[in-house]
C-alpha cells in the first residue's frame, strides 16, 4: 500500500514543483505529495470494499435465517450452522467459525466476540454477546438487528445512487464548461476589448 501512495504522490509532487518552480514549487510539490499519499494510504483496498459491502448485504439475510431456525426449535449452534452453510460467501466463513467455537466448547460471549475485528459483523457481535450475558430472547435480539441491518443497507444504497448521479454530471460539466467559455465568454471577451481599445 505504501509503495502504491509512492507512486502516486511523487509524480504529483515533481510536476507541482516544475509547474509552480522556486521555492514555493518545492513547497507547494511537497505538500501535495505528503497529502496524496496520506489519502491513497487511508484509502480502502478493492477487496476488502467488495468484502465488506457483501457482508453488509448478507448480514439481514443471514440474521433472518438464523431466527427462523431458533423459532424452529434448533439451538443455537445448530442454527448458526445451518445458516453458515447456507450462506456462501464471507458471512458464512465467519459463522462457519463461530459454530465451530460453540461446537468445541467455547463460552458463546467469548464465540461471538471474535466477529467483532469485521466492522460489518461488529453489531452482530456485540448483540449476541449481550443477549448470552443477559438471557435475552435471542430471536427477539436477531430480529431488532435484522431490521436495523435493512434500513442501513438501504440507506446505503440511497446514497450510492445520490453519488451514481453526481458522477454522471461531472464528466458533463467538463465538457460543456470548456464549450461555454470558448464559444460564449471569449468572444464577448474579445468584442468588449474590441470597442474598448479601438477608438
């Protein structure tokens, strides 16, 4: 990832310092470098983007599976196995393991703390967690975060298509602008110049 933010900020860098020069070139080229590579640093991998929005779009699903599967009557390693072989994807590799660990033993807080490192997993988590400790209703638990789980991925998906059309318009505006001020503000430019100068 670094060496990727190098290769970007450098060549910003230089050409900031040959179009600016001087001082304030390495000044200015030295800035622009430290923050492009800051940015291209802090900016989330391909991969793991497409890793979390599938997660983010599986979760309620998977949640939904799950409480169907306690209100059948199965326990709840029994249910998270069902759902993670039912669930392809990285969803289910992580349920694969939680099931393994109430499987082998393991305290069910301690189980489902672990999906606590995936943000996207982090609410699933933290109500299990909370529901072993407490005695909850764990349906009761799965539905409320099923629910809140779909709203978020709509609101997800409402601001993506706001963006989707931002985008669309940008490249319009970089067409028409340069359009605009060829065609309409230079001549007018020119012909105000035109009458000012010439007696």
């Amino acid at each position: 990832m670094s060496r990727r933010g190098a290769a970007v900020a450098l060549p910003v860098g230089f050409a900031l310092f040959l179009l600016v020069g001087g001082p304030a070139g390495l000044v200015t080229g030295v800035a622009a470098a430290s923050g492009v590579f800051i940015a291209v640093r802090r900016r989330e991998p391909a991969e793991a983007g497409r890793r979390r929005a599938r997660m983010e779009a599986d979760l309620p699903f998977a949640v939904d599976l799950m409480v169907a599967c306690l209100r059948a009557g199965q326990p709840m390693s029994g249910a998270v196995e069902t759902t993670a072989a039912a669930m392809p994807g990285p969803v289910g590799e992580r349920l694969t393991w939680v099931g393994a660990q109430l499987r082998l033993g393991a305290a069910p807080e301690d189980a489902w703390a672990g999906l606590s490192a995936e943000p996207s997993l982090a609410a699933l988590s933290r109500a299990m967690v909370r529901a072993a400790a407490s005695g909850a209703p764990v349906a009761d638990v799965l539905t409320r975060l099923a629910d809140d789980a779909r709203r978020t991925a709509r609101a997800t998906a409402a601001a993506a298509a706001r963006r989707v059309g931002v985008h669309a318009v940008a490249p319009l505006g970089l067409c028409f602008l340069p359009a605009f001020v060829l065609l309409g503000v230079i001549p007018m430019v020119a012909g105000l110049a035109g009458q000012i100068l010439l007696p």
